[in-house]
C-alpha cells in the first residue's frame, strides 16, 4: 500500500481512468460486432451503422483509449468489408 498522499491520489484517479477506458473499449467492441453481423446479414442498416462506429473508434483514439493507427486500420478494414458485401 502506498503510504503518501499524492500516491494514493494517483491510484485512485488511475483507478477511475482503467474503469472509463474499460467501459469504452466494451461499448466499441460492441458495436464493431453488430456491425459484422450486419454486414454478415447484408443489411441495409449497416451502411449507417458504420458510420457510428467510426465516430465510437475517433473518440477513443481522441482520449489515448486505442492508438490513432489501431483506430484508422480499424476503420479501414471494416469498410473493405462493407464494400465486399454489397
């Protein structure tokens, strides 16, 4: 256990970050699986519906949640297999 202050300030703050992080990362991971279903299913929703999830994966690379590259490559191949599926 750490004894000062500004040690268990940080590991309080460091605790609130990895829950809001956590919480992002499951919500995008969420969303990136309707969307391969639907892409699965050949849905027209799908063709909105990424459009959310690229708006998800900019706000987390934003925040430092995932790095920028993951974000971009990310988007990229998901879109590859959107246009694959129409």
């Amino acid at each position: 256990m750490p004894r000062r202050r500004t040690s268990l300030k940080s590991n309080r703050v460091n605790k609130r970050k990895h829950d809001r992080n956590l919480k992002v990362k499951s919500r995008l991971k969420k969303a990136i699986k309707k969307l391969q279903e639907l892409i699965a299913k050949k849905d027209a929703e799908s063709k909105t519906f990424i459009y959310k999830v690229f708006s998800q994966l900019d706000k987390a690379a934003k925040k430092k949640i995932i790095h920028p590259a993951t974000a971009n490559r990310r988007k990229s191949r998901l879109m590859l297999k959107l246009r694959k599926s129409a």
